[in-house]
C-alpha cells in the first residue's frame, strides 16, 4: 500500500497504526519490538523511529511505501 506523508516524517508505530496493520499503538509497538518490521529491507526496533518519504516499511503480509 502507499502512504502519503504530509510533513517531514511520521513515527513508525504511528505509521503502523494508521495503515491498519495493527489496530493500536500499543500493538505497533509490540510488534516493532519483537522485531517483526523491516524498514528498507533491515529490522527495525526503534519504535518511533522517524519514517520520511522514499522509505519502504514492511514485515509479515505488509508492505507500506512512504510518498
């Protein structure tokens, strides 16, 4: 899916959040943490690591690019 960014970045788990992979932050978080999301193929445990556009973010059944 594509997702267009309307400022500088967004945090991950808020990417998560809005883009329907998971229904809520907490469950974002928990899934960053258990380093289940790749961000531009490597994983990622910063949960609001800052997420700016041209970035891929996927992991299990998701891939979400950042425009």
């Amino acid at each position: 899916m594509d997702f267009e960014l309307r400022s500088d970045y967004i945090p991950l788990c808020d990417l998560l959040k809005y883009c329907g992979v998971t229904e809520t932050g907490g469950m974002a978080k928990h899934l960053i943490a258990e380093g289940m999301v790749l961000v531009d193929g490597q994983v990622e445990l910063r949960k609001t690591c800052k997420i700016r556009a041209g970035q891929v973010v996927s992991g299990d059944g998701f891939t979400i690019n950042v425009a």
